[in-house]
C-alpha cells in the first residue's frame, strides 16, 4: 500500500488509537473529568491528523533524496521526535488553555503523554511497516537507479 491510501489508513489508525490514550493519560494524570479529557484527546487528535499528514510528507520527501534506504534505528527516531516534537509545540498551548492551566502546568501534563507517545510513534511506524510494507521513500532503489544516485 502506497501515497495517499497508506497515509490515510496510518493516522487513522495511529489516531484513534491515541485518542483513547490520550482520554486516559488526561484523565489520570490531570485528573479531569473523562468528558472534558476527550473533548481534548479529540481536539488534540484532530491536530495531530493534519500534522501526521504535513510532517509524513516532508519526511517521506526527505527520505526518498536519501542516498540510504530503509528505516533504522536512528532513522525511526528521528521520525518519532520530529512527529513529537512538532505536535507538543501545538498541544501544549491547546491543553493549557482547553484546561484551564499554566503553559508550564500544561507542559508538565504533557510530559507524561510525552514519553508515551513518543515510544508509541516509535513503536506504531515499526508495526505499521511490517503489516503494510515499507513506503516507497524507504525501499531501495532500483538497481539502474541506484548506479545513477552515485
């Protein structure tokens, strides 16, 4: 599965996953009602959609300029704390103002969320590229192309 397809069925599924992580992460860690925490897991998984979209294409862009191919350790990592990254930049201002809580408060709920997602981001893209194959950015060139590259 490749374009447009793979990275529909990825957030997705990457998203509906997080929303219930989310809820439950707000819930006990900030303590707030399930209600008002899913409102923000939604709101916050809403955002996290588009900037799935936006970032997986910088990076597949990137990825595919890349005279190495494949995705390991390192490159996974990478992908998982600029996703990350990106996303807290967004969420905390978000959480602190849909919660009612310091920018700092916010960043400190965000912590534990966080970590999670950032092992989970990690985690997801491993799984993902084995059920559904690598995407086209990370297979290796044809052997014509590849003689090219050099």
């Amino acid at each position: 599965m490749q374009g447009f397809k793979r990275k529909l069925v990825y957030a997705c599924l990457f998203e509906a996953l997080a929303i219930v992580f989310t809820t439950v992460g707000l819930s006990i860690l900030g303590g707030h009602d399930s209600g008002h925490a899913t409102a923000a897991a939604v709101a916050s998984s809403t955002i996290a959609f588009v900037w799935n979209f936006i970032f997986n294409g910088l990076f597949e862009r990137w990825e595919a300029r890349q005279p190495r191919r494949g995705r390991n350790f390192a490159r996974r990592a990478a992908h998982a704390i600029g996703f990350e990254g990106g996303l807290v930049l967004m969420l905390v201002p978000l959480f602190a103002w849909w919660l009612d809580i310091s920018l700092w408060n916010a960043f400190v709920l965000d912590l534990g969320l966080i970590v999670f997602f950032m092992i989970y981001t990690y985690l997801f893209n491993l799984l993902f590229d084995r059920i559904f194959g690598l995407p086209s950015s990370a297979m290796p060139a044809p052997s014509g192309q590849a003689a090219q590259m050099r």
